[in-house]
C-alpha cells in the first residue's frame, strides 16, 4: 500500500510520539546505568567520609557512585535506604549542602552498624515504624570505626556520679546529646533519674545539641578523636574546661550491651584531655556498607571486592576507619548479601 506524502508525515510524527516516553523513562541513576545513588552524608560525618572512600574504590571498576549528602540524620538515613526514596533536602537550617541531589532514588547506603541492626530488627528508634522490622536490608562491608560513650563533668562541680545531681539536688547546666545514639542516652539518663523535666526543676537546664562556646556542666554523648559534627563538642569542651570525666555503673554498661549491642570498653588514656586513665564505658564500631535485597550479586561482590582492594583510601580519611577481614562481613543479625558473601569465601575470610 503506497502512502500519499501528508499520511506518510502523520506516520512518522505518530512514530516519534511513542518513542518519546521511551527516552523520557531512561534513568539518570541506578545500577542498570551503572550510577547508583548511596545514601550518605556531609563530607564531615563518618557516613559522608565513608561515601567517598566507596565512591573512589568503584571508580576503577566502572561504577560512578551518586552521592546523596544530606541523607543521614540518625535513623533517617536506615529508613530512606530501606523505603528506596528519593533523596530530598530538608529545610534550613538542617540541610545548607551545597552539593546537588542525586536524581533517582537510593539503592545503597552507609550507616551505623547499630543503626542497621535495630532498623532490621526493628527496635529502639525504630520500634514504632508502621514499616515493621526492614528484613529486605542487607549488609555488604563493616569497616571498624570506634567511637566511646563519653560522661563529663567540671572538675569544680564536685559531681563524681551522675546520682549526684538528684542526690544531692544540684542544679546544673546539661547537654546530652541524642541525635546519633538512638535509645542510648536516654536509657542512661533514666538509669540515673534524670530527664530534662528533673533537670530543670532543679534548677538547671537541658540541652540535646552543643553549640560553639557554650557553657556546660555535665556533658554526655559519644565521642572519638574525630573533627566530625557529631564529636567536635569533645574538642572543644574539653580544651575549654578542666573536665572529670567518670564511669558508667557496672550494671547500666552490662544491660546497654546486651539490649542495645553495644561493647563495654575502656576509654583510652589520653583520648582527650582529661582522661587521665582508663574509664570503663560502652562504645559501639561499624561504620556498615549495605543495600536491600534488590542490590544486583554482581555489584555486591565488587563493592565487598573493592574495598578490600582499596583498604589504603581509609587511611586518607579524617575518620579512624580501619578494615578487619575476621569482621567485614559480620553485622550482629543483618544477613550478608550472597554476592557479597561470595567475595568473602573466595578470599578465605569465612567459610
């Protein structure tokens, strides 16, 4: 059948108008691209420093890792990785990054190796998300990062226990921090019948956040010799004020590593100034590489294969990451990713 000129012109505009949604659905990120966005976090933070060094261990195996700066927060980041969303700013002043979105949703992430437990499980922070345990989470790398939970006070403030200031009806100026420890904190405070409706009816004040040259009297949080937003208040703390810095009971630091899968350690001496001994406390470590269950076998293997091969870029960090091939693909009870897992056997580091 021969087309006169005018039906041959609608035939090739109806043509060009079904391959437009075509070209419209080809996706900017994600694996089939070989452009997946990682759920991470400012250059500053552990999480965001750990997005680098994944991004860089990638870049010789043809992979151009899209990193999502402003993706952590605590919990926010378990949840934004796991719902697979698409990655967006929060108002100011929370999210002033400067660097732009990545345009298509997460498919992996980086976050704390307590973090990823508790969201998989679905505890603590997470205990009341209507999304339940996130059992499609899996766990591809754990890199060690230590990090102690840190009790201070001023050395003038006579305080050798945290029972001091309800014993004795102290008033005094408190910052607790709680936006990277979950339940954590809180449950020390309730152990030592603190809150801040205690704390201010005895006269003192309450704060969750340090900022720059604050005064306080009763510091707590955790901490590392880490130029990272969430540690720098030991810096400066602990250079602007003589600080004791004390014990946690034994029994609150045995209940807090059996609930909340944490470790009981000492504080180094000489981690910061002030710590004239070696204090027991709990700390935590794991800073885990993870994706859910729809991460291809073939990247989790190069992903687990890379940063092996690429130990040397934790080193170049700011963060006190070091790789241990006894526990890189260990996660409490995350399940590791069969591609993953496969790396790990073929090198000899589990069975």
């Amino acid at each position: 059948m021969r087309l006169r000129p005018f039906q041959f012109t609608l035939l090739l505009l109806a043509l060009a108008a079904t391959a437009l949604p075509a070209a419209a659905q080809t996706p900017e990120t994600g694996y089939a691209v070989r452009k997946p966005v990682i759920g991470g976090a400012c250059p500053l933070c552990p999480w965001g420093a750990m997005s680098e060094v994944v991004k860089k261990a990638l870049a010789p195996y043809g992979w151009d890792i899209q990193i999502c700066y402003v993706c952590a927060g605590g919990p926010r980041e378990a949840r934004l990785v796991s719902a697979k969303a698409v990655p967006q700013r929060r108002p100011p002043p929370r999210d002033t990054d400067p660097h732009p979105l990545p345009n298509g949703p997460i498919d992996f992430g980086v976050t704390g190796s307590q973090f990823l437990q508790w969201a998989y499980l679905g505890m603590d922070v997470f205990a009341n998300d209507p999304e339940g345990p996130r059992r499609h989470l899996r766990m591809v790398a754990n890199i060690q990062e230590p990090t102690w939970l840190l009790v201070a006070v001023k050395s003038d403030s006579g305080i050798t226990s945290l029972s001091d200031i309800v014993e004795k009806r102290l008033a005094v100026d408190m910052v607790a921090t709680t936006s990277i420890g979950g339940g954590i904190t809180p449950a020390i405070l309730a152990y030592y019948g603190l809150s801040e409706e205690r704390v201010e009816s005895l006269g003192g004040t309450f704060e969750t956040n340090y900022e720059h040259g604050q005064d306080a009297d009763v510091l707590i949080g955790f901490g590392s010799m880490v130029n990272a937003p969430e540690y720098r208040l030991w810096y400066e703390a602990s250079q602007k004020f003589d600080l004791n810095f004390l014990e946690l009971a034994p029994d609150l630091r045995a209940k807090l590593a059996r609930d909340l899968y944490l470790e009981q350690e000492n504080i180094p001496l000489g981690l910061f100034r002030g710590v004239d001994r070696p204090i027991p406390t709990v700390a935590r470590t794991g800073t885990v590489i993870y994706g859910r269950t729809d991460m291809p076998d073939d990247f989790a293997y190069t992903l687990a294969k890379a940063m092996d091969e690429h130990q040397d870029l934790l080193q170049w960090t700011h963060m006190n990451f070091s790789y241990n091939p006894r526990t890189v693909w260990k996660a409490f009870d995350v399940p590791l990713h069969p591609g993953a897992a496969r790396y790990y056997k073929e090198r000899g580091y589990m069975k």
